[in-house]
C-alpha cells in the first residue's frame, strides 16, 4: 500500500499510476484529494501484493524515485499489508475502551496483534490477561510520574507498536513521547473536541446543559487535546440525564469512535496534513 | 396546558393531579421532571379544553391555589392552547432559515402566525411579502445601530409576540433586548456550542478539522451565544469538505434545529432553569 | 417500581399520586403516555423505597386494589428495584454481542446478574469463563433440536431470569418457549426490521442497494423476527463496502441497540401493548 | 467531467490519467470504485475546464477512443460543467419538498434552472410562480390518467431536463415514462425502503411500531419503489408519536434526503449499475 502526499500540479495521477501499470499493480483502492486551502494533493492506491513482478522493498526503492521526480517535498509511504499490525494499549481504570477493543479482537473483527496492555492502575490486568495478552502494571506515584513513563516508553517500545492507544489512560503524555510516537499515539477523548478540553468533559457538558455528548479520537501532541481529530461522533443526551447517564451513553460513542479510528490509522487511511488529517 | 416547576416534595403530582381531576380535566399528555441536581420538579399538563368546567381565566386563577400552595417559589403559566401563536422573525441576508419557516408555515406544519419579518437587508422582502406576511426593512448603519434596535423592537412589540426568532440575524442584541424578550427570544447559531462562538464558526470549525459540523438553538440572553440550549443537531463533514461545503451542509442542521427548537418553544415544551432547559 | 395500563379515562393520575402520596411515597421518576388509537394509558412511577411505610409485598397488595378500583381490565407490576436482575445469554459462534454485553457488566455499567451464557457452539465459553460465570454447551444437531431447547429450557429456567437474551443466537425458538418467555425473551436481529427477515439479512441489503443498514432489539414471539420493537438503530453504508463490512459495521449497532433494550426491558420501562411497546 | 464504468483490469486508471495528463488535464476531483462482486471498475474525474487545450466536445470525441480502447462494454459520459443543469419538477397536493427545493434555489445554494412545476392540483401554484417559475396544472381525472401523462411528458421533454424530479407526487409513472427517463427521473419515496413500498407508508410504519421512519430517494424504473437507492435517511420516533407526527418528522427527512440525492445527480456522481449505485 502507498501513500503520498505532495504540492498539486498536473500529472501526478498519470505519474504514479503509468509506474503502478508498467509494474502490473493491481490496483484494488484508490482514493485521491487535493485541498484547496493548502494547494497540497493526496493519495492512498492499495495494490494487490501478487499482482507485482516484485517485493515490498523493491516496490519501496522504486517509488522513491517516483515520488522525487513529482516533488521534493513529496512525503510518502509504503506499507507491506501482509505484515500483522502491531498494537500497546495504555490504561487507567475505566475499561469499556480496553473491554471493546479485545472483544473486537477476539471476534476476529479487528485483525492486530495486541501486544500488551500498560495500566497505570492493576485492575484491568485480569481481563486482559484471560485473552492471552500480557499486561503490565506500572504505578504513577505523584513524585515519580517521570520514571514511570520513562518505564512505560521502555515497554511500549520494544514491541516497535503501528499505534500506541491511550485508551482512557488518564495521564498526560510528556512532550518527548508525544514526539517519539508522533503520528502513532491515538487518543479517545471524552468530549466533542473543540468543546471540553482537559479533565472531567462529561461534568462540564452537563453544566452547560448541551443536547448531545461526544468523543474524539485524535493524534496525541504535546498540546493538550489539540491534535489532529481522526474521527468524532455524537449521542443524544437530555435533561433527565445526569452526569452518570452521559458517562454511560458518552462511552458507547468512546468506544467506536477510538475503534474506527484505530482501523482507519492501522489501514494507512489516515494522513496528516498540519493540524488536520485526511482520511480515505 | 399548565407549566409548573418548584423545588421538589412528595405530594405534587397527588396535589396537581387531584386539582384536574376534581375540575373533570382530561389530561391529554403529561411529563415530569426531577432534577436531583438542583432538588427542583418540573411539569407540563396538557388538558382537553372543553373537558373543564371553566375556561382558562378560571383555570388560572384556581391553579394559582394550587401553585401557591405547593411552594413559595414555585413558578407556572397557564396557556390557552387555542390561541394561536404570533411569531416575528428577524433576518439578515441569509434565507435558508427563513424559507424553511415560511415553507412549513405555508404547508400547514407549523401553524403559527408570523406577524412580520424583519430584514437588516431588504433581499428577502419579496418571498416574505409572496407569502402573504409583511415585510420591514430596517437598516443597521454603523453610527446607528442603537436607532436602529429601537425601530426593530417597536415593530416587534407591538404584535406582543410568543417568539422572536432570530433567524441568522447577525446583529448582536443590546442587553436592554435581551432582557425584554427573555424566554422569548430564539436565536440558531450555525456551531454546536459551546465550540466556535461568535463569527465564522464554519471557518473555526473547517479550521480545527472537527468532523462533525452542527447548529445549536438557544434562548437569547446578554452573554453572547451563551444562553439556554433548547436544541442542537450535528451533520458529519470530512477532508474533502471546503468552508463552502460546510456551510451548505450546516445549513440543512440549522434549519431542523431552528424549526424543531420553535415549535417546543410555541408549544411550551421548553422550562429554563437557570441556564439549562427541560424539554419536555 | 410500578408499571400500570389500563383503557383511559379521567383521574387515573390523580388516583395513583394520590395513593402515593398518602403512602409517603416519593416519586423520584414518572411517566405517562396516552395512546389515542387504542385509547390505552401507560405509566411508570419510580418511587424511593425507603419513602414508603411498608415493603413491596405491602405495596403490591394495595397497590392491587388501585388498580381494580381504576379498571377491570388494567395490567400493572410491582417490581422490587433492589432486587438485582437475572440474566441468562444465549449464543451461537458470533461472539461479538456477548463480548459487549460482558463488558458492560465487568465495567460496572450494567449492574445486573448474568447467571449462564448458554451456546449451541462451545466457541466462546473461555471467554465467558474468564468473567466468571458459567457457560453451558448444548449442540444443536439436526435432528436432536427438540431435545437441545428442552436442555436449554431446563438450564435458563432455574433462574427464573428477569431476561433471556438470544444475543445473535442463530436458533428459532420453538412456540412453547416464545410462549413461556413472553416478554423476557429478547432477540436482537441484524437489519432494520421489518426489512430483510429472517437470515443472511447483510447479504440483502447488500443486494438490495441500501444506503443504511440497521439492527432491531424486539421480543421474540411465535412470528420470526415479528414481535414488539424495543429499539432500533441504523449505521451508514456506501457502495464501497462488501458484505463484509456490512456485517462489520452492523456489528457496533448490534451491540449497542441490544445493549440498550435490555437495560430497558430490565429497567421495566418497556410496556408491551398489542405488537408494540411503549418505552418510558 | 468524465464518468466512465467497465470490467475491471490492470492500466485503467493510467490510462485515463495518462490521456488526461497529455492534455493538460488539471483534475480537480477524482474518484474511484472496483466493485469486487460484479468486477467492475468506476471513475468519476473533474477537471478544470480551461486547463484542457481543446473544448468538450472535442473532449468527448477523443476521449470516446479512450474508452473503446479500455473495454467495449464500457460505458461513460462526458459532461459539461459549464452547461446549466435543467430539472423539472413533479408536484401533487404536498408542498414541503417543494417549498425546499425552491428554498435552496432561492438562497443560491442550489444552482440549477427549475424550468417548470408541474402539479395534478393546483395548489403549489402560487408559490411556485412567486419564485418566478412557470407552473402548470395538469388534472389527472381517474379516467384520463393516460392523457394526462402524454401531457405531463410534452411538458416536461420540451425542456429536456437533465433531472425530472418527483418531489411527492402521488401518480404512478407509466412504464413507458420511466424508459424514456431511465436515470433521470428521481422519486423520493416516504420510507426506509424496502421496508414500506407502496400506499401510506408512516401508517404502515406506525402499525408495525418502528423506532426509527426514513425516507429513500431512487431512480424511478417499472417496478413500484424498488429503482436504483441514491440516498437515504431516517429519523428517530417513538411511542408518543401518532401518525401525523410521524408524517411531520418524516418531511425533514424526506426533504434533505431529496435534495442530497437531486445535487449528486446533478453533479454526476452517480452511476448505475445493475440496480445499485456508485455514488461518488
């Protein structure tokens, strides 16, 4: 699977297409976008692995020099599909994202290999285990949240995860993880972003007295809750609804919201532009 | 229809219900409302008319009894649902609210009497005055929009209105209007609130890259896009959405939430409390 | 909890509130409905135990002579909301309804007692295991189905279940079952009835060309996939997604529409009148 | 605009891009979909009109080599953006989809020449001709229902509409109409189709106590509401809604779903194959 982005001018089509056709790629999903705003074109052409006369590595080295013939701001990927998308999920205590995301994988619905769970908090650890994933509990005492994410880092690391999930983890990233995971730390926010920043979304909806709840799934960086928004979605909520309640419906819209996204990140769907994401 | 509300005791309902029944009211529909937060009851009866032995000066003078006896702070309205209800709307050069109300009036849905329309611009006279209702253009120059809001309220007031809807009027109304029209006043803003308020919010929104676009309907009050939230309503956007397109898509939102929030209005569904609302 | 229908008339309220009111009653969520084509009247009046002089038992026992003084023909319930909920959860291979229904209850958000998970396939007992509850094997060979529903009958009926989910449970349940579990027999049925009944209904709406496809949550009755709606929902498609995205989509309004019912159904605010329900 | 359809193989998209990219081409949106079930390939390109060095019918005809090259069973279209596009509308007693589409005329948002009304009552008359279009009453006796659609078909082929819109009208087209407008005429039927064909549909839905009402724009063929599906969308309903709040709510839907699919013809985003659509 490719996917490019660079300056629009014409020819670009022609350009990867003409290289994908003289290669005998199969192309079986295209999907092309050029934003107005920024002038800048984007593409993701999923190819049929068999259908080329060569590999992931060679695909990988001749694309280069197409993408560099069409500009030297191009940037560009080539991912192998067959390579089984590694995945950390990071937890506190709530666990309808954690439950969701392992009851997707064991149904078979959600194809990654969940390589472990981290939670700042044990509880969760039963559970996970019980599908067959290690989980690790790593404390986050008050005077020594840098060790444990120094810990946490380590940990994630080693398993070189396509997505680190936050799912519900309750700590704020520090700026150099935001950095390192650029691009790969997806976070469930528990309001409909703008609205609702930082802690407690649900109590200040309620406050306001909005007429519908929501959740964001978004890039993590270094500002709180500012990151490029994958996906959102909405429930209704109404008067009778107390903080619980909206706690209660919030979470069903969490739960798809940080599930789409995450298919749509591990699928190279997702391609980020400045603050704003393009999703095929 | 009674609407009452109060701070909460055992007895109420007993109290309310036994008053219809002794007076042989027929209660057509009814809703109730506990809000633990506040400790406060809410209700909304409506009475088949001709099922009582009185008529509605009767009615609210006897309900009178009742409410103060129920508490001393107990608010309620009694309304004769046979009135029909008289509507000014203010405009600027945007019609899509506009046609949307006239086009449900005209179709018989929402049957109300819209006394007048008011346009800061004279572009939306002639499909006012095509359908039978008058038109007043009152221009907003810069160094007389107080003039101006004077001239606005005394076309208003004198059809003693249920509902000014501000239907993307885009003048900002002076506390003195705010105050006069409380509870009456329904403005459409073209966000879901509280994200994006004030100016362009479709240029925030396609800012932030937020996928979800929405409209929310509010009671007016001084603080700006701050009031009461009776309705709101989102429609899904995406990358290959331009400002333009947004627009054109919230459009749809904003006419259903305006239309839906008016006719709760008219019909006495919507109690403010504070700064929310119960919508019954 | 009281849930009381009976023909309408004049006073019912005031009678029931009364009642409450005398009993010291605090009615801490009420709800009515009138039903002009059949000129039924529905309510449902949640009252805090504790505000009552006497125990449920009591409160049946008088509540039974308000009803007989309000109509011959009234159905009504007394239920103990202390008394926590069984649940028993029959399933086939599909896993995905019992892994959110599990979840739910291990996240404390479902706060009731699933007593079995009972499948004609073995496949997702490990799972059910892990939460700690017991699972239950029953094949369901061709010709041996009249003495697998009896085994299953035998093990739901033990605990006298408050529900039975069929939580994709691929199965029909014989009429002497529909019949013993009237009105606790939930089924949830992946399209928007009453599109597509009966079986593979993804692969007709793939066919057919729709733009949305839907679940249903509805009492399972004697007529295949024709008992009282509950709750229902839809998701959006387009022409790029094949079957099995349909199916994959379909998924997340499966769970959640099922999800919902059953709080309902256990919440008792699902009335069944006729082949329609009334949900308060 | 091209839109173009054939069996899939490898080098279409070169192809196409490739001859585009020689021209000149600046494409500006493009779009693409293999269908893995029918193995058929579809693309919609936009291009800017005067980046092409030759005008469209030149376009067309050298574009036509292109196709015939491709596959000879392809079909395809070459349209000019230039070309205001006609629509006639078909109207009986129900204005709200009219009153609609006149509204978003009105407000510029939908840019097309209505180039006529057309209604079996009277009634949309007067607002028709108030937005400065021609209306014309066309009686359709129940004896003479054959006379009135040759008239209805002279009245309507004189403008040669690249849509004939029926916006609620209550006729059924005879089977030679629908041939000689085949993917031209939109209908837009008051259901979630297939659920509801046919006569009264929200009183079939409300009889079978449905959650949620929807409403489905298609392509008009012989067979009664079962055309190719543009679009569709629903809205939620509940116990407390007779039928004529289901008709109520149910227009909003019927509206937006009208008007969405009319812009996607308009636009050409849709192409038909078999009884489905590609929309793009």
């Amino acid at each position: 699977m490719i996917t490019f982005a660079c300056p629009d001018r014409t020819g670009i089509v022609a350009r990867i297409a003409g290289f994908l056709a003289e290669s005998g790629g199969w192309i079986v999903e295209a999907s092309y976008h050029t934003d107005p705003d920024t002038g800048w074109f984007f593409t993701r052409q999923v190819v049929r692995a068999n259908s080329l006369a060569f590999d992931v590595e060679e695909l990988r080295s001749r694309f280069a020099e197409v993408a560099a013939s069409l500009s030297s701001e191009s940037t560009w990927k080539v991912d192998d599909t067959d390579e089984r998308r590694r995945v950390v999920i990071l937890v506190s205590k709530e666990g309808h994202c954690l439950y969701d995301l392992l009851g997707r994988v064991a149904a078979g619905e959600l194809d990654v290999d969940v390589r472990a769970v981290i939670g700042n908090h044990a509880s969760l650890g039963d559970i996970t285990r019980a599908h067959g994933i290690p989980f690790h509990h790593v404390p986050f005492p008050a005077d020594g949240k840098a060790e444990a994410f120094a810990h946490v880092a380590k940990l994630v690391d080693e398993h070189e995860p396509h997505a680190v999930v936050l799912a519900r983890f309750m700590q704020v990233l520090p700026a150099e993880l935001c950095e390192a995971w650029a691009g790969r730390a997806l976070n469930i926010h528990h309001s409909f972003l703008p609205s609702f920043i930082g802690a407690k979304p649900y109590h200040q909806a309620h406050k306001r007295g909005v007429k519908l709840v929501g959740a964001t799934c978004h890039y993590v960086t270094a500002d709180l809750d500012a990151g490029p928004i994958v996906e959102q979605d909405v429930i209704r909520v109404d008067h009778g609804d107390s903080v619980v309640d909206m706690v209660r419906k919030g979470r069903d819209i969490e739960k798809v919201t940080l599930a789409r996204g995450l298919r749509w990140h591990l699928e190279s769907r997702v391609l980020v532009h400045g603050n704003k994401t393009v999703v095929f």
